[in-house]
C-alpha cells in the first residue's frame, strides 16, 4: 500500500510523464486487440463457407524452374473447368484495385474480378440483392459490395442496389451485397468484387491467349468424390491441355490444396501454413486439405 501511494505522489508530480504512460498503455491494449483479432480471423476461426471440407485450390508448381503456387491463365482455366469429372463446379477470381470517383476525394479500394459462380461455390449468400449471372462474365459492368463497404460509403442504405460507382474511371451498377468476407481467404481490406475475370487491363487478348498466368483456381468436389480421387484425375487433364496447347503449356505439377492465400497466387502466404500436401505423382502433382 505505501509502494502505491508513493507511485501516486511521483505521477502527481509529473503530469506529462503520467499522460504519455496513460497514453502509451492505451495503445498498447489497443494495438494487441487489433492483433489477436487479426491472429483469431486468419488462424482460429473455420472457414466459413458451405461444406468447406469439399472446397480445394488448384496451382501449378514448376520443379524445374523452382516454382511453386503458380496461378492459372485464362485457357488453361477454361479446360480444366470444361474437361473435369471430379469436380462440382470450378471458378476463378484474381486481385484487383480499384480507384472510386464521383463523390468526393478519390477513393482507393481492394478487391477483385470474379467468375460468376465463386460466391455460390463457397456458399457465400448476399445480404442483399444477388449474385454475378454468367453473361455477366463478359458483358455489362456490375458488382457487389460488402457489408462494410455498405455501411462505410453508403450509411446502410437500403437503396443501394442499383445505385452506380465509378471504379477506374467506368459507372459500375451494384447489384448485391455480400456479408464481410474472411481474411483468410480474400485478404484484409477486400470490399468490392467485379465481374469480367477474363478481361485483365493492360493484357491484351494475344498474350491473354498464350497463356499468361494470373488467376486463382478454386473448385468443389463432388459428393462421394475423395481429395485421391480428384488427384488421380490431374495428370490426364493436364496432358490434354498440353496436347491442344503445346506452344502455352510448361512442364508443371498441378497441385490442389484447401484454405491456401489469395488471389493471383499470393494474396496472403502467411496461411500457407494452413494447408498440407499431399504428393501424388512427382511429375503432375500434388493435392491437400487445411487443417
């Protein structure tokens, strides 16, 4: 008791010292709420998505070149998800940034361009409106907003949908909102999502076509279907791909995992401790599962 009345009369003493103290302890209680919750989002908390144990990622790994967690491109997308058997549905989507004018100071957003079938793969319902249709894959300029978006920009107006937004200099019509989506799988920050995933800017439809790679490949399993199972299927559909490309397609792996980073490959590495693979072959591949 007296250690303590002597600590009071020392802080009465010093009023300047005691502010910064109050104010540095504040901080710090502030800053490691920020952090554990950071930490619970991106490695305590599930996925939360429908049946998430069916949902996986493909990737390509190159061992010649030293490469790993290679993104896919546009045709290689395309056939995979047009020559598959094991899988529900496959969609892609890939990180983007976008610049918001028209209502004040120019506004920086994170986000991304997406196939129109990846929130109904992973099970992520809007809050309002609805979900991308696939003729707006490649026509039209819509997107959906989340909820912070909503709140933030729009002060929880009902009315949103239909309201448009400029985004890199082109009127965007919203569409839906979608409930806040987690870290861990679409990054920090990430509150709009546009359609048109296989019209990249500053690509050109040349080099689109050859096969630059720049998406994230998710896909579902279908009932029944085992993660071995799905592995088994790879290497042919590989080597179909190679035999109808051969001027596009490397000599790589085709890993699939679950719960891997983000968009274009490498959205977040910090959760690739997340996954674990699984070698199935040493020249076409590998397949896992979050833990």
């Amino acid at each position: 008791m007296n250690d303590l009345r002597f600590a009071l009369r020392q802080l009465r003493k010093s009023p300047g010292f005691t502010a910064l103290a109050v104010i540095t302890l504040a901080l710090g209680i502030g800053m490691n709420t920020a952090i554990f919750s950071l930490i619970q989002d991106l490695f305590l908390r599930g996925l939360p998505f429908s049946e998430p144990e069916r949902i996986v990622r493909i990737y390509g790994e190159s061992k010649e070149r030293d490469l790993k967690q290679m993104p896919s491109s546009v045709p290689k997308f395309w056939h995979y998800r047009d020559g598959q058997t094991v899988f529900s549905s496959i969609a892609a989507d890939w990180g983007n940034g976008f610049i918001m004018t028209g209502s004040g100071e120019p506004v920086q957003l994170l986000g991304g361009n997406v196939t129109a079938n990846l929130f109904e793969l992973l099970g992520i319902h809007p809050i309002l409106g609805r979900n991308f249709l696939p003729e707006e894959e490649s026509k039209g300029d819509v997107v959906m907003v989340t909820e912070s978006f909503w709140r933030k920009h729009f002060n929880s107006d009902p009315t949103i949908l239909g309201r448009t937004v400029t985004l890199n200099g082109v009127p965007n019509t919203i569409i839906g909102v979608l409930p806040n989506l987690p870290i861990s799988w679409f990054g920090r920050d990430s509150e709009i999502f546009a359609n048109k995933p296989f019209e990249p800017s500053g690509i050109t439809k040349e080099r689109l076509m050859r096969g630059v790679s720049f998406m994230r490949v998710t896909a579902q399993l279908k009932p029944g279907v085992s993660i071995s199972q799905a592995q088994a299927a790879m290497p042919a559909l590989f080597q179909s791909y190679k035999e109808q490309h051969p001027e596009t397609a490397l000599q790589y792996s085709v890993i699939t995992d679950r719960g891997r980073k983000g968009c274009g490959g490498d959205r977040n590495r910090q959760r690739r401790r997340r996954s674990r693979a699984i070698s199935a072959s040493p020249s076409l591949g590998f397949l896992g599962r979050a833990q």
